[in-house]
C-alpha cells in the first residue's frame, strides 16, 4: 500500500471498525455530510447513516454525556470534540462522569467510549485553539490517554481504543493530520501501555509523544552530525505508561530529558521526571530534565509563539544541559 | 438635512466601514499577512451597527469569533484592530490575541471569544455590576445561532431573568454554525421562540434591514435601561463568505448564495437611502473613497509596526508586571 496521510489512517481505521461491529456510533460536530473539519470522518455517514454518525449542535457537554449513555447501554462509542480546547465545556461530564461511573458502580459495567479530539499549536490560532491540554486528563484516574505520532500508530492505537472497555482520550495533533507514513492494509492492533523506541541511542533518553516526537527526531540527526548519540522513545500512550520501556532505555543511557507541548508546569514530564528518580535513581549521571512550553497560553503572534512552543533548537540546548552535569 | 437623514448617513457609513474592513481583511489573510484563521462578517454587518447605534460608549459588549463588526461599529479603532490581526506589537491585545480575542475596555468591549458561547455569563457579569453599580448603562451579547445550542445561554438567560439585569442578548442567525444549517441543528423554528423558556421579550426582525434592527435595540435598551429587564433579539441574516476564509463551502450551493446577494443590507440600505433622495452617486462615492482612504492608512499603520518581542510572550499574565527573565527563570 502507498504512503497514507494520518487522516486517512484514522478514517479508515473508523470504517473499518464501523463494518464490522454495527454497534459502533459517532456523534461530534460537522462530522456528517462535511466529514469533520480536518476530514477523518469523511463518507462515512453515507456509508453508515445518521444513526450511526451523529451530527450534533454546538453542545459539547451533551455530547459527551450523551455518547456516556450510549456507551453504558451497549454502543461502542466514539464521540469527536473539534479542538482539545473544548473539551473543557464537558469537563463535567468527561471529569466527573466517565471517568468514574465504573468505579462508584463497584464496576458493574464497561464504557466502551472513545473521546477523539485535536490538540496543538503552530497555526498562529491562538490561546483557546491551540492548547495541549493531555496533562489534565493524565491527572484523573479512570481515563486513559492515548496520543500517536504516526500514521501507522494512530492505526493501531485508535483500533485498541475502540476495542477497549475504557474511556479513552485519543488526542490528536493538528500539525499531525497531513503528515503521511506507510500503513499495511491487513489489520494490526497496537496495545495501549507499549511505547515504541522511534531512534536507538546510548548517551540521552529523549522521552517524548504526539508532534513533538517528529521535532525530536529532527533535533536528534542535527545532535548527530555534532556526534552526539540519543535514544527517542514514543510513548504514544500516556496511561497506560509504559515505565519498562522508559527504565529500560535510562538504565542504558543514564540520562533522561522529557520533550512535551504542553506547559512545564505540573505537565507530563513533572510525572515521568519522579517516576524516573524513584525507580532508576543510582543509575542517572545528571538531574533528569525537561523541555515543554513557557507557563503561559499560547500566544496569537508568530515570533511570540515560536517562543513560547519548544522547538528544535530547545531540544538540542536541552540534550546538551544534561550532557553537561556529571 | 433631517437629524433623522444624519443618523441614516451615519450608519450607513459604518455599515460601509465594515464592508471593507472585513473584504481587505480576507485580502490580506488571502496574502499570507495574517495568520491563524479569520471569520469574516460580510452581509452581517445590518446586526452590528443597527444594535450598537443605540449604545453610548460606557455601554458593554461581548462579541464571538465574527467579530469584527460589533468591535468597529462599538467605536473600534481600525489601526489597532489591523495591527492586531497581522500580531504586531500596536494591536489591541499587543499580538497576544489576533482576530478572535479583540478587546477594548475603555470603549466597553468586553472581548470577542474563541468559545462559542463564551460571551453569555461574561454578560450577566456585567449585568450584575450594572446593577450593583447602580448607573443606568446596558450590556450587550452578540452571539450566533449556533451558540444557542449550548448550555451557557440557557443558564444566562434564566439568570438575566430573573434578576432583571439590564440586558440585550443579540443573535445573529445566519443560518449555520460551521457546516450544520440551523434547521438541522435547532429544536425551534427561531431563536426568538426561545426567550418564552426565559419569561422574557423575544423579538425576530428582518437582520438585513438596518432600521428594523435599529427599532427593535432601541426598544430593548429603553426596557433595560429603564430597570425592567433582559430582551432577546434575532437578527435573521446570512454569512455571505465562508466560516472561515478558505471554506470550500460544500454544505450550501453558490446559487443559494446568489440569491442572498439580493438581500446584501448595504445594498438594500444604499437603495433606500437613494430612493430617498438622501444619498446621490457623488456622495455615495465620497463615503466609500473615505473609508478606504482611511483603511488603507491603518494598513500601513500595520505593516510599519514591529512585531513583540519574543521574551513578551512572558508579561500580561498576572496583575503583577514581571520582568520576562526573572519569570522565566521561576518556569
Ligand atoms: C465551544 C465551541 N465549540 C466549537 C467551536 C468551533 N466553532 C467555531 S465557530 C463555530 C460555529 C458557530 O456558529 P454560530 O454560533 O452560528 O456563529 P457563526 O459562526 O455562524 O457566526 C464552531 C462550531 C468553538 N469555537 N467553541
Ligand atoms: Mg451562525
């Protein structure tokens, strides 16, 4: 099969799984005739009819609680939410509802529920368009989170969070969408909880997902050609964590810098950075450190915003702050 | 001339302003002068100055993602607004906002919103200060069809209600939110119907027609200012661009556009005002070579001022001033 976009990997990934189960459902906004707005959802309420892809009004908060019912009597749901950003207008419903409804039932039942969304800056769409919002939902147990970085992965991950009986976030990053990488026609599932090492390496541990993965890799052929040797780990899944992988590749390298869009403060990489020193503590040779965006919303202005979003050049002067402690 | 004629001469001009800050400004995003994305107003612009004609400057509005008209017609001014749009260092919010988070406070506008419905408590807020203030002025929310389907507006509604807060909730349906057309999407035939829910006035009026919405604010805003209460008012109109520029629009035909074209309000108003013997052709090319006279001033305006500095991206969070590097460094 030739190269296909992340787009493409996603929708065919929605038919796929809406052929073969007749109870999978979408609801979301503009996912009918126009296909969504970046398109994943294209055809497929032709292909499916109304009741199985929901158009809705603006109502983000009903349609998260609303594709909760479905998914508590028996619909295998994916609900879309058009921009990371607004999924805080179904805080209560993602927060207070999915996440714990199993759990206050003494677990009596499944949530077989995807919560796909789309994350991120670098389009100059300012503070409430932009945001990277996953370590909200990292924060809340019962949810788990899930942010690919290819084409192939998004495949088999958005397969696995069909499949499962939990709530899952699958967050997707807009600068992602046109990006294309070969995907196999035959089915694949990637399990949720496995990260994957994009680039082998001795001397750093780069741990990173989603966009910033690809500004790592790029940051990581510069490093080399200075003859500095890193390893990339994805972690394409935020929970479950997949802490082996991460231990494993620090136990090697002794040294460990996470990369994240979202802001420093209380971000991912606040989590991963503890886990790190807790578990592989006598084997690192420098703080762990990290590199996220300046504790700040992202800004509309290009240069402000270039600042305020790690880039390659940050991940380089990053790499080099840990090579530089003994 | 009639003070009456005065006002039409003056809206008119304004609606005109509109016009062509809203065409130069899909101009410029069409250039690649402006980033992100824009929202354009065309064929609103009956909605913004009828209602905001009726405002006096310590009056309040919110404003939405098609904004620009309610920020001009409120007495915006376009160097700034322009300057903002191309995230210079002049704009209204110093580059930090672009399009859709243009604010003015000295000139009572509140802030256009990237949320749909974002507006909505932001203005009983005000309602409440109003009152507890005690002064006499009114709060405007603009807003569109589609953010009538979110719960904030239900919630305000009620609350204005009930509290007689001095209130003008403006709908502009132009007939989709997005992709999704209005009939698809909403459980009435029009947004005005919903005020029943709420107890309180609810109007529909002709949008495209700037005296009918001009009628209908100043009654609502005589009720509030006279401390009896909240009026909803639906500006019916059409978005004759796309939702955002670069919309392929394939969720309506070019001939339904067409047909709205006929209905454009600046056209319909010129008519009138013609008709009327009120505006002749000379005139009428005076006020248009006026506008973008001054138009194109503010563009230069734009295009001559820096962009931020990129350790800027640090001030403007809290109260507080911080020095850029002293909060980078608590980071
Ligand atoms: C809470 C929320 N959901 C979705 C969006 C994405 N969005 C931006 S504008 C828009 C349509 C708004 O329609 P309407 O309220 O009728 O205003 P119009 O664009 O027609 O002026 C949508 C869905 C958003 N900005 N905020
Ligand atoms: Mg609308």
């Amino acid at each position: 099969m030739p190269e296909v976009s992340f787009v493409e990997s996603l929708r065919m990934t929605l038919r796929e799984e809406m052929q073969k189960d007749p109870l999978v459902m979408l609801i979301g906004e503009d996912i009918g005739r126009y296909g969504g707005i970046f398109g994943v959802t294209k055809g497929l309420l032709e292909e499916f009819g109304p009741y199985r892809v929901r158009n809705t009004p603006i109502s983000e908060s009903a349609i998260i609680g609303s594709a909760l019912g479905a998914a508590m009597t028996g619909i295998r749901t994916i609900a879309e939410i058009m921009y990371i950003d607004f999924t805080t207008c179904a805080m209560d419903q993602i927060v207070n509802q999915v996440a714990k409804i199993r759990y206050m039932s003494g677990g009596k039942m499944k949530i077989p529920l995807v919560i796909r969304t789309q994350c991120g800056g670098g389009r100059g769409n300012a503070a409430q368009h932009s945001q990277s919002l996953e370590a909200l939902f990292f924060h809340i147990p019962g949810l788990k989170v899930v942010m690919p970085s290819t084409p192939y992965d998004a495949r088999g991950l958005l397969k696995a969070s069909i499949h499962d009986d939990n709530p899952v976030i699958f967050i997707e990053h807009k600068l992602l969408y046109a990006t294309k990488g070969y995907v196999p026609e035959e089915e694949y599932i990637i399990p949720l909880g496995q990260a994957e090492i994009k680039k082998k390496g001795r001397e750093v541990t780069i741990i990173t997902f989603s966009y910033m993965v690809w500004k790592t890799l790029r940051a990581a052929q510069q490093l080399e050609k200075e003859g500095v040797d890193v390893e990339v780990v994805d972690l394409r899944t935020l929970y479950p964590l997949d802490l082996e992988t991460i231990l494993q590749s620090v136990r090697k390298t002794n040294r460990a810098l996470i990369v994240h869009e979202g802001c420093r403060r209380n971000g991912i990489g606040a989590e991963i950075a503890c886990r790190i020193q807790e578990e592989a503590f006598d084997y690192l040779d420098a703080p762990v450190e990290r590199v996220a965006a300046m504790d700040v919303p992202i800004p509309y202005s290009e240069p402000l915003e270039k600042a305020v979003i790690p880039d390659e050049e940050d991940i380089i002067q990053g790499v080099k702050r840990v090579l530089s402690r003994n | 001339m009639k003070e009456d004629h005065q006002i039409w001469l003056e809206l008119y001009r304004m609606m005109v302003k509109i016009r062509r800050f809203e065409t130069l400004t899909g101009e410029l995003f069409a250039a690649g002068k402006i980033p992100g994305f824009i929202h354009l107003s065309i064929g609103q612009e009956a909605s913004s100055v009828g209602v905001c004609s009726t405002l006096r400057p310590e009056d309040y509005i919110t404003t939405t993602h098609r904004g620009h008209g309610h920020v001009i017609a409120k007495g915006g001014d376009v160097k700034r607004m322009f300057a903002e749009l191309m995230g210079r260092s002049t704009g209204y919010c110093k580059g930090k906002g672009g399009s859709m988070h243009i604010a003015d406070f000295s000139l009572g506008i509140l802030g256009a919103n990237g949320v749909v419905a974002g507006g909505f408590p932001i203005i009983v807020g005000a309602g409440l200060s109003i009152k507890l203030r005690g002064t006499d002025q009114v709060a405007v929310c603009f807003f569109g069809d589609g953010a009538s389907n979110r719960g904030p507006f239900h919630e305000a509604l009620n609350m204005a209600s009930i509290w007689k807060l001095p209130i003008l909730f403006v709908c502009e349906n132009n007939q989709f939110a997005s992709t999704t057309s209005f009939h698809y999407s909403t459980s009435v035939k029009s947004v005005a119907q919903r005020s029943i829910a709420y107890g309180i006035p609810g109007r529909s009026v002709d949008g495209n027609d700037i005296l009918e919405v001009r009628e209908a604010a100043l009654e609502a805003v005589e009720r509030a200012r006279k401390g009896e209460g909240p009026t909803l008012i639906e500006n019916r109109t059409y978005r004759l661009r796309g939702h955002f520029e670069g919309d392929p629009q394939r969720y309506r035909t070019k001939e339904e556009v067409e047909n709205f074209l006929e209905k454009d309000p600046i056209k319909r108003f010129q008519e009138f005002l013609k008709n009327e013997k009120i505006l002749n052709e000379e005139m009428d090319r005076q006020i248009w070579q006026a506008i973008d006279s001054e138009l194109t001033d503010a563009i230069r305006f734009a295009e001559k001022s820096p962009y931020p500095q990129p350790m800027e991206a640090l001030r403007d969070l809290y109260a507080e001033d911080v020095d850029p590097l002293f909060q980078r460094s608590l980071a």
